[in-house]
C-alpha cells in the first residue's frame, strides 16, 4: 500500500504561514521556509513584548507620579509610602494620570496626606 500524504493539511498550514508573513521583505515573504522562520522569531518577540509593555508602562507612571510628587516636596518613595499609610487606593495609572492632566486634584491628595 503506498504512503499516503495528506497534502490537504499541509498546504492549509503553509498558506496559514505565508498569510502571516504578508509584508515581510524579500524572501521572508516569498520562500516558506525563511517565511517559518520569520513568523515563528516574530511570535515569539510579540510574546516577550505583551509582558514588557506591562513593565514600560509601570516604569513611565512611577516617573510621572515621581515628578509630580517631587514638585510638591516629597520624593516618589515617600509620596507612595504615604498614600499606603493613609489608606488611599489608588493605583500608579490612576494616580500618573491624575498628575498629569489633572494636578490639582493631585495637589489634593498631597495636601491630604501630608496633613
């Protein structure tokens, strides 16, 4: 009996393979293997960058919260250790937001905790 090929499930994963590589240059748009090769290395960065998005964001609240607490006297340290203290709950995005389109209502809380 001769060796049956599914050749159906094997073009279907293949052409899945060059959809993705759409707008890739040269042959890691045209070649299937250099196009595997692409798409795998650029799912894997995605993945990576889905979880450092997480950290960059965090990273740019605290700088923003930091300069904003720092023009009212108090380091990004003891601003943060305050509001625990104090029993407000307010994450890093509310509170980087507030300080940066609303610093008046940031002044507010600073005034609060500060008293």
């Amino acid at each position: 009996m001769p060796r049956s090929i599914n050749s159906v499930a094997s073009r279907r994963r293949r052409k899945k393979i060059m959809k993705m590589a759409k707008g890739y240059y040269g042959a890691r748009r045209t070649q299937y293997t250099a196009a595997k090769n692409a798409v795998e290395k650029a799912l894997l960065y995605a993945y990576r960058d889905r979880k450092q998005r997480k950290r960059n964001f965090r990273r740019l609240w605290i700088q923003r919260i930091n300069a904003a607490a720092r023009q009212h006297g108090l380091s990004y340290s003891q601003f943060m250790g305050l509001i625990h203290k104090n029993g407000i709950e307010l994450n890093r995005k509310v509170l980087a937001d507030l300080a940066m389109n609303h610093p008046e209502a940031f002044k507010a809380i600073v005034d609060k905790i500060k008293a």
